[in-house]
C-alpha cells in the first residue's frame, strides 16, 4: 500500500473522531453562540440539535472530498482535507476544553 492509501483511511478514521467529537462538544458549542441548551419552541431540539444537524452535512462534505480525492488520485485534495480535518479537531477540542473548564470554576 501506498501513503495516498493510508491517507486515504487515516481520514476515514478523522471523520470518525471529528464527528464523535463534534456530536459532544454541540452543547458546548451552543454555550459559547449565547444560545440557551434548551429549545425555544415545545419539541424543538434547539441549538445543540441545529448544531447535530450541521455536523452530519459536514461529515458528508468531509468524506465526499476524500472519496473524491482518493479515487480520482488528487493528492494536493487528499492532503488538503486531512488538514482540514485536523485543524477542525483541534478546534472542537480547544473550545470544548475552554468551555467545561469555565463551567467547572
């Protein structure tokens, strides 16, 4: 196997982890917008849903540019969405640490 494989499949688990991440960190996320964690409306789901909703469109997007990539053999997009990807979890993870840490005070 070659490193455009092993791209490929380290991004499929990227997706894995930013999804699961971002699936847990929402409440958080819908924290820091100023938005309350309960919806507005009776049997609405809120921000943390609206922010659920957003993800699984992202994690398509994630994994239709590394299929695309991967199969078409493009490597700059290959490498392109591994970055991205990672940036995103770092991201999610930072804001995540730094909202339960101010909660926790």
């Amino acid at each position: 196997m070659e490193l455009f494989t092993y791209a490929f499949v380290a991004n499929i688990f990227l997706t894995f982890i930013d999804a699961t991440i971002g699936y847990l960190a929402a409440p958080a996320l819908a924290a820091l917008m100023g938005s309350g964690e309960e919806g507005s409306e009776e049997g609405s789901e809120g921000p943390v849903g609206g922010i659920r909703r957003l993800l699984s469109f992202v994690v398509a997007l994630y994994m239709f540019f590394n299929c695309l990539a991967y199969f078409d053999r493009i490597g700059w997009l290959l490498y392109f969405t591994t970055a991205v990807l990672a940036v995103d979890i770092t991201a999610q993870l930072v804001i995540f640490r730094k909202m339960t840490r101010s909660r926790g005070r």
